[in-house]
C-alpha cells in the first residue's frame, strides 16, 4: 500500500466512526434510510451525507412550497441525490480532502479508495446504529460523484458492496419508477 493509501485509510477509519456517531445521535428520533459517501469526478474531495425518512419528508414539502418539486422524477432524485440530504454536512471525514488533493492523481486511486470505504463499512458494527435507534440493515450505503455523468454507475457498483441484497437491489430500480 502506497504512503498516500494508508494515510488516507488511517484519516478515513479514525473519522468515519466518530462522524458517524454524532450524526446518528442529531439524527436519532428519525429513520435513517441513506448513508451517502460523496466526491468529486477527480477524487479530490470526500464528504459524508446522511438522510432520514422524516428529513425527505420535510425537505419535498418545502421544495413543494417553492414549485422545485412537481413531479415524481423530483422526489426520486430528492430521496438519493446526496447533495440534498439534510445530515452530515460538517463532519471530520471533510478533512480528507487535504489528503486527497496532497496527491496529484488521487482519481488514480479511486477503486482503492473505494474499496477502504466499502471495508470499513462492512466493519462497522451494528451495536454502533443500535445504540441510536437504527439499524445498519435497514440503510443503503453508496459513494456517488456530484459533479459527473458516471455518478449513477458509481452508485450501482458501491452499493451492492455495502447495502443489504433486498434494499441494494431495490435502489438499483430507483429510476425504473419514472417510466
């Protein structure tokens, strides 16, 4: 493993658990339906983005208010795209960046990088969500690009790696329902 790999492993497995802690604990009297791991289309930034039935909810009513979601398309993409949910935003994991843009082609490491954060979620215990009222089973779990076209490509590979087979397999159809 290069220097660059195993600070990055190192950063990422010592903030993960912590973020994810404080942000079920802020989130705990709602359902946690989304765990998303956002970046961009160089790798250069790193960014945790959870979300909750109640917080889609609340979130479509106020984009309803302003004429921003009309149709069903929009609530589909209000419910997965991770740039909308409404947990997560200011957590330790942002520090990563530094590390991914210390490094002039952190992109070249992206199915590393990848692979680091599908283990440590599989390692994450299910105590950890229990304590907060949820259950790991019960998420979907995906990286996503927010700023290019193979996002949805993306999202499809790392979530059968992370996500339950049942909730994986539904989230791959999340767009069949605009037909």
């Amino acid at each position: 493993m290069t220097d660059f790999l195993t600070r990055f492993e190192t950063h990422f497995k010592a903030n993960f658990l912590q973020d994810l802690t404080d942000t079920l604990s802020e989130a705990q009297n709602e359902k946690v339906y989304a765990c998303a791991f956002g970046t961009d289309s160089d790798f250069g930034t790193l960014f945790l983005a959870v979300n909750t039935e109640e917080s889609l909810a609340r979130h479509i009513s106020e984009m309803k208010q302003k004429d921003l979601c009309d149709t069903p398309e929009d609530e589909i993409y209000y419910r997965w795209g991770c740039s909308e949910y409404q947990y997560g935003g200011d957590t330790h994991l942002n520090g990563i960046s530094d590390i991914l843009q210390d490094i002039d082609n952190a992109y070249d490491y992206k199915d590393q990088i990848i692979e680091i954060i599908v283990q440590v979620v599989r390692d994450t215990d299910e105590a950890v969500f229990r304590k907060y009222g949820q259950s790991k089973t019960d998420i979907v779990f995906f990286v996503s690009m927010t700023d290019d076209d193979e996002a949805l490509a993306l999202e499809n590979e790392t979530v059968v790696q992370m996500t339950e087979a049942e909730l994986a397999a539904s989230f791959l159809k999340r767009y069949e329902q605009e037909e």
